[in-house]
C-alpha cells in the first residue's frame, strides 16, 4: 500500500548544466518545445514509460509520474556554464543538431540562457579556446565561485531545488590516488594547496553542487564523483549523485547485445566497435589523453556481462594470453558528420562445435538526440531521489549510463546488462512510490 515518504515537487527546479554545446542546447530546446505542445519528448523514460506496480489482480501500468511526485517539464528553469560566452539560442543554431524551425519558436528562451563563466582548465581539454572562464583561480577559489553561481542562480530564478548536470568535454584521464581521492579531508586538503594534477575542474563543480545541496550528475567519463572522497562528501550532504557518461549510441547496443549472446550460452572470440564522430565531442576526443578517459570507459561494458571466469568454455579465447575476447574501441574525429555519429561493430561469436560466426552491427544515430532524453530522466530521477532522502551513488540510474558507478574499494562490480539496469530502475521506483520492489535480478 501507498505510503508517501517522499516530498513533493514543490516550486521551481532549477537545472544548472557544465557545457552548453550540442547536448545541453538540444536538452533545452526539446524541453521547452515540448511544453508548449510543440514537440514531443521522445526516447525519455520519464515522460513515455509505463511499468507494472502491484501483483496479480493489483497489477497496474503507470506512467513514473503516477507513481512518484516527478517535477513537470513547466516547473524546469535552465541556467549554464560555458567557456564560450554565446547564449543558448546561438549555441543550438551553432551545434546545427536541429533545424531552425525546431529553435525559432522558443527562441527568446534560449537567448535568455547566457552562460555562467567556466572554471576551466585548459590542460584538461586542450582543443577548447574559449575565454568565457573564470581566471586566476586555485582550485578551491573555483569551488567557491561556482558555490556563488549556484546560489546566485536560485535566488535570481526563485527555484525551490537545484541539480547540477555535467553536459560538458571529456576531461583528460585522472588516475584515482588513494593519497588523494579516497578522504574527503585529502581531498579538500589538495583542492586548497590547488594540486591540478590530482583535482579536475570537474571536481570543483561536483563538490559545489553537493555543498550548496544540488545533486550532480556526471554525464562524461570524467573521473569525478566516482572516488571515495565525493561519496564521503554526499552522506554527509545527504545528496544523491550518479555517473558517469551518458550511454547514448553503442554502449546502449553493447548492453543490451551482449546479454543475448550471454544468454543463447554462444561464444564470443573479439568486440571490435569503432565511431565516427564530427561535433566538439568529437575534436576533443581526438586528444589522446582525453580518449583514454573514454576508452576506459566504453570498455568496462562487455567484461560485466560477459565473463571468462563465469563461463571459459565461451568467453575465455581470442585473445593473446587466451584467456579472454579481444575487446576494442576506437573513436575517430570526422567533421563532416557533426553531430551524427556512427558506430560499427564487428562481433565474432562462434557456436557449436566451436564453429565461427560474424554479427555487424551498424548505427547511425544523432549523439544528441540520443543524449537529451537521458539528461532529462538523469535530472528528474536526481531531484526525485533527493526528496526521496536517498544520497550517496543512486545505481537505479546505471540504465542511463555507460559506465556507472560502484564502490570498486568494497569489490562490487558494476551492473552493465541493460535488462538488469532496468530492473534495478524500476524496483527504486516501486520503492519511492510506496510499493514493493518486486523483480529480482537475477
């Protein structure tokens, strides 16, 4: 039986987002499209899906917003960060994602939306020359402005909630150092002597977020919330964070491919996926530092789902030592595609009797047609679980990402089928909205 724990959606929310590129600029537009009716929010889980609460003649289908108190598109009021100074509208028709017919019509809004000056450091993502940035700081100075911005933003805005939502680069690849990214007091402690080796500008905004009572999000594969340190930080904000990088193209196949292979008990000798990809996403991938970053990430997927050690028969060949697939990811820079990415995959499976097969799989999709729907679900799910009084890594929204987070020091591994994610969102759903969580994963 229904028992509301969780606060409603009261007011304003306010959704501050770190980038305002191709992502973000069709993020917004799409939102504030469709609550003029002139647009429909497709690909969001939050505003299409229907799922089963109660049992047997109790069963029913509900939309989430029937079974939880989700904030309306109408109550969303955006803000931004960005290291070029364009305002939204100009941004969107830059990033040439979406037609000019579909901008024009909220085009007031977006203009409205000016970006905030980014605490950037360019050593993180080299290929960007923006000088809309806030200068001269150390680490900690940048987490205290951003703190400012934050507060400023809800005040000027009068929003009752804030969340925060990294829509921005990949930064290059932080290694995790326990000297540093495992006490939240070494942490600090680092940001205040402005050790950028260690502390990403990504970093400061995530501790801004959660100090001024924002949940974040990390929609890159940056090394951010994901370290002891921001988890200790979000008990003890009790603010809810999740990450990292939004699972858009072929991560989502990978995800949802593997298990088939895993389940129909056929073998698998090598992965090989490779992209090509035109928008700034792309340009600063095109960075070998800020590939790494990448790379670690779109290759965690397959090794969770697919495991040598569960099944050697079927996964433990293929490669050098023989004792696992061959698994590669390659991402190459193509700017005459922009933003319309494509994904080839090449899998070799083989079957009985050992005998080889091929699966090619090609997608052509839209990066941020893929991407706006999540970071809508991402917010809304945040704000929700923030009423909700659940803190710390929210791994119901491992669904909506490539890489999600875990408490790699305790040995957990993290969840990648794309069946098990869903289930693990709906159960916390079931949950929040006074029902039993009733689907095991098996």
């Amino acid at each position: 039986m229904k028992s509301l724990t969780v606060k409603p959606a009261q007011g304003k929310l306010g959704i501050l987002v770190v980038g305002c590129g191709a992502v973000s600029t069709t993020f917004m537009t799409g939102v504030l499209m469709a609550r003029k009716g002139l647009a429909k929010p497709v690909g969001s889980m939050t505003q299409y899906d229907k799922m089963r609460v109660g049992r047997g003649a109790d069963a029913k289908y509900l939309h989430y917003a029937d079974i939880v108190p989700l904030a309306s598109l109408d109550d969303i009021v955006f803000g931004c960060w960005d290291v070029y100074p364009q305002n939204a509208y100009q941004a969107a028709m830059y990033a040439e994602v979406l037609k000019e017919k579909d901008i024009n019509p909220v085009r007031e809004e977006l203009e409205q939306i000016v970006p905030m000056k980014a605490a950037f450091d360019k050593n993180y993502a080299k290929r960007l020359d923006g000088d809309n940035v806030k200068q001269g700081l150390t680490r900690w100075q940048m987490v205290e402005a951003l703190r400012d911005d934050i507060r400023q933003f809800k005040a000027d805005k009068g929003c009752d909630r804030v969340v925060v939502l990294w829509a921005a680069s990949t930064e290059i690849y932080v290694p995790v150092d326990e000297k540093v990214h495992y006490q939240l007091s070494d942490l600090e402690t680092a940001m205040k002597a402005d050790d950028r080796e260690h502390i990403a500008p990504s970093m400061c905004y995530a501790y801004a977020a959660l100090s001024e009572g924002a949940p974040f999000i990390m929609g890159a594969p940056n090394t951010t919330v994901d370290i002891p340190a921001m988890w200790q930080l979000a008990e003890q904000t009790k603010m809810p964070i999740a990450g990292k990088d939004f699972k858009t193209g072929q991560t989502l196949v990978k995800s949802g491919f593997a298990p088939i292979i895993g389940t129909r008990c056929l073998g698998l000798s090598g992965w090989f996926s490779t992209n090509i990809l035109g928008n700034r996403d792309g340009l600063v991938l095109d960075e070998p530092a800020n590939f790494r970053t990448k790379e670690v990430s779109k290759l965690s997927t397959l090794e969770t789902i697919l495991k040598p050690d569960v099944q050697p028969d079927l996964y433990g060949h293929g490669n050098d030592e023989d004792t696992q697939y061959y698994h590669k990811v390659r991402i190459n820079y193509y700017p005459p595609r922009n933003d319309n990415k494509e994904g080839w995959d090449n899998i070799d499976i083989f079957g009985w009797m050992g005998y080889p097969m091929q699966i090619k799989i090609n997608f052509l999709c839209r990066d941020s047609i893929l991407a706006a729907p999540l970071c809508l679900d991402l917010c809304l799910l945040s704000d929700l679980a923030a009423r909700a009084g659940r803190y710390g890594i929210q791994r119901f929204l491992s669904f909506f990402l490539k890489s999600p987070m875990h408490d790699y020091t305790q040995g957990e591994e993290a969840v990648n089928n794309l069946y098990q994610q869903y289930t693990m969102l709906k159960n916390a759903i079931r949950e929040m909205g006074g029902y039993e969580p009733d689907e095991e994963i098996d």
